[in-house]
C-alpha cells in the first residue's frame, strides 16, 4: 500500500485534481467579476496556479527527466505570456478611459 | 599595448555570452528531443544559428544575477503563486463577492527597460491580488482586488528580493508613507 509508486500516483493525482479547480475558478471568476481589470486578476493568478499544479502532478508520472522538464517549460511559457499579455491588455484599456470599477 | 592586434580582437570578443547561450540552447534541444542521439546532427547546427540570431538581436543590457537569491525568489514566487490562486479562489466561490477594487500607485527605484524592471512587472501580475496597468518613469499604476491589503509593503518585499537577486544596490524604503504625512 505504501510503496514509493503508489504514492506519487497519489500525489499526482491530488495536484491535478487542484489543478482543475483552479481552472474553473479563473473560469467563474471571468463571469462573476465586474470589470476587465478584475477578470485579468481571476484568470492569470487562477491559470498560472491552475496550470503549475496540473504540471506538477504529470511531471510525476514522466517517464523521463526530459519530458518532465518539458512540462514545466510549457507552465514557464504560458506564465510569461499570460503576466505579459494582463499587463498590455490592462494597460490599453486604461488609455482608453476605461475606469476600473471601484464595487462589483 | 604591445599585444599584437590579432591578439586584441580576440580578447575583445566577449566569450561568455556566447557560451552561455549555446549551453542554454543546447539544454532546450535535449529537453525538447529527450536526447535522441540522431537527433543531435540537425540540433547542433539550429543551436550555432539561434545563438547568433540571439547575440545579433539582443539588446545587450549586461545583468549579473545572484544565484543564491535566484533560488529564493524561485520558491518565493512558488509560494505567492499559490497565496494568489487561494485569494483569488475565496473571492470567487463567497456569493456576495468581497472586492475592493482600486487602482494603487506603487512608487519604484528600478528603471524602465531594464531586466529587473520587466521582471517586477511581469511578476506583480502573477501576485496575490495585483496587476500592472500603466508604467511611469518612477512608478507603477497597480489595479488591486483589495485595496485594503497591504500591497505597498507586498510589492515593495518582490522589489527588494529582485534587486538582490539582479544585485543592484537598492535602498529599503519604507518612508513613502512619511512623505505622504507631511504633504497631508
């Protein structure tokens, strides 16, 4: 029951379970928060979170050091895009006048 | 002086930078292939080529990192990772929704363009609750879920640990507040 193979099945399968959740979190919170700057905040923090965990948890099950490290360079990738695409997003939006909302 | 010129321009080149890149596209390519050997023979030559478009490309702002600091702030930006997803998650799942949307400015002693700079932007965005909507010359113009949190101090804790970690010397201010009272 407690060999070191079921255990990191185990956790592997906690950490993508969590990783799913948080997808649907960052997916709830593009509906129910009020305005663009906010559902930027719901879906790169709650992706970013999403993703890292659902990496994590099939990095265990690689079969090889070099699939597992291809995992977390696709969550590398998707995280510098996803911060750096937030902030243009953002950004032009302010210029247009856009104001934040200040109560949901 | 009495070196010949030969000589000169070969010292004159910078190796390092060219080392560093082939090593790290080398890296790239076994991580991408999983090593095959056969690979090899078409990424050795893609390895030269994208070391030199890189070095002919880059901007060539020289940066020394901190490798001891690299690695705390690695598990630094694990931990906020998580605190922001959990945050984010609270607000989301309560039906009365608590936000307390604003915009903050959050006042800055890295420059724009440099590598610390792009690195503190791309990495509020990721923080608990905090997101770059507009970069001025000595500050950022942060959109926050709570403006009751304490960002200032949040943000100010990643800027000092990215100045420590591009070893840039950096002065922790906590005296913002001050200036403030005395205007008011």
């Amino acid at each position: 029951m407690t060999n070191p193979v079921s255990i990191s099945q185990w956790l592997s399968a906690v950490l993508t379970v969590s990783g799913t959740f948080f997808f649907i979190v960052g997916t709830l919170g593009l509906l129910r928060f009020p305005d663009i700057y906010s559902r930027l905040h719901a879906l790169t923090k709650a992706d970013n979170l999403g993703l890292g965990l659902l990496v994590a948890g099939l990095a265990l099950q690689a079969d090889t050091l070099s699939s597992a490290l291809k995992l977390i360079l696709i969550w590398l990738l998707v995280i510098v895009t996803s911060a750096t695409t937030s902030f243009l997003i953002a950004r032009t939006t302010l210029e247009q006048g856009i104001q934040p909302k200040d109560k949901p | 002086m009495l070196k010949s010129p030969s000589t000169q321009q070969f010292l004159q080149i910078s190796w390092r930078p060219i080392l560093v890149r082939i090593l790290l596209f080398a890296c790239l390519w076994w991580i991408l292939t999983g090593g095959t050997p056969a690979s090899w023979s078409v990424g050795v030559p893609a390895i030269l080529i994208a070391s030199y478009i890189s070095l002919r490309f880059s901007r060539a702002i020289p940066f020394k990192l901190d490798y001891l600091s690299l690695l705390s702030f690695i598990l630094f930006f694990c931990w906020q990772s998580l605190r922001a997803g959990i945050d984010v998650a609270k607000r989301v799942l309560q039906p009365r929704l608590p936000l307390n949307l604003g915009l903050v400015e959050f006042p800055t002693q890295l420059s724009p363009g440099t590598p610390a700079h792009t690195l503190l932007v791309n990495a509020i965005n990721l923080l608990p609750g905090t997101l770059v909507t507009r970069i001025r010359r000595h500050s950022l113009t942060l959109h926050v879920l709570d403006t009751q949190a304490p960002i200032a101090a949040e943000a100010q804790a990643l800027e000092t640990r990215i100045a420590a970690l591009f070893r840039l010397p950096h002065t922790n201010s906590s005296n913002h507040e001050k200036i403030g009272n005395d205007i008011s």
